[in-house]
C-alpha cells in the first residue's frame, strides 16, 4: 500500500475488477494500447489475458500490477514493468544518451480509467507509483507513454527528477521519461 492506493500483482483473483476497469475505459486503453488493445473485451479473453499476466510475473519475464482505491474494491488502473533490454533488442530501439543502460533498466507503463472523478489525478497516482516503485530498489527506470495519453504525458513532464530522453528506431511514437531520482522516496 502506497499513500491511499493499493498495488498489487494483477491476478486472476481480481478479475472482475480488472474487466470493469477495462470496460468502463474506453479512451485510455485506445491511447495506452496505441489501438492495438481490443476494444470490447469479453471475458474468456480477460481470462486469457490475466493468465498471461500471471505467467510472466511468475516467470519474472514482467510485472503488471492492479492501482486499487484505498479500500480495495475499485480498480483505478493498471502498471507494467518489463526489462528494457527485452524491448531494445526485439525493436531496436536507441536512446539518444549513453545514461540508459537497458540492462539494467526496468520500462514503467501505466493506464487509469477514465472516470477522473473516481480516482486520484493522474500525478498524484504518477507520484505514488514512483514512491512504490523507488522503495524496492529493483532497477533504473525509464517511464514510456505514447502522446495521445495526454494527463500522463503532462504527469511525467511536470514531475520532478524525470527528464525527457529522445529514443530512435521506434516502432511507435513513445514519449520516454528518465527517473533519476538516486534515492528512495519514502
């Protein structure tokens, strides 16, 4: 638990919540999924999905995580982690500094529904996250997010010790942030 969110691993046992967040998010899973996310969900393919998630966390291939409200009956949104060595190496994607290194570095993505009247502002949850993910020390992290994911792409360009990296050879337009935070937020 962060502040007033709950992050937890994004499992079978939160499906409903998961499907109703998915549902009633139209615009921020056509952004988040650049359009490839399927729009109407059904359930077998949430199964499916959810089945993925669990798989890769297990396998430590990646993380994906539910945001919950305070009380833990209301999904807000969802975060990814996966290694950015994996992502550089299947896209061929560059950075324009030597700073990344994408072995040691950890991709952050993330989608909030879009009801904003039931969940915190986007940089509020931004900055939760960082503090969660700063007090495991796990890796560097670099934030992506595509430019019509229009609150994140302004969370992550107001939010302090973030800089914006250029990155080339790009399967899609991604907007990245580098968190150079060397402390943990606590």
């Amino acid at each position: 638990m962060v502040g007033e969110l709950i992050i937890v691993p994004l499992s079978s046992q939160l499906f409903d919540l998961d499907l109703a967040a998915y549902r009633s998010s139209p615009k921020a899973i056509s952004a988040h999924g650049a359009g490839l996310w399927p729009e109407h969900l059904g359930q077998e393919e949430a199964r499916r999905l959810l089945a993925i998630h669990e798989k890769e966390h297990a396998t430590g291939e990646a993380y994906a995580y539910a945001i919950l409200d305070p009380d833990g009956t209301r999904e807000i949104g969802c975060v990814y982690l996966r290694r950015l060595s994996a992502f550089t190496d299947r896209t061929g994607t560059s950075f324009d500094t030597a700073a990344i290194e994408p072995d040691r570095t950890a991709i952050v993505t993330f989608w909030l529904i879009d009801d904003q009247g039931a969940r915190p502002s986007t940089a509020l949850v931004l900055d939760s996250l960082r503090r969660w993910l700063h007090h495991w020390r796990a890796a560097d992290l670099i934030y992506r997010c595509l430019p019509d994911e229009v609150a994140s792409v302004a969370a992550l360009e107001e939010a302090t010790g973030l800089s914006s990296v250029a990155a080339s050879r790009q399967e899609l337009p991604y907007l990245w942030f580098a968190d150079h935070a060397t402390n943990p937020v606590d």
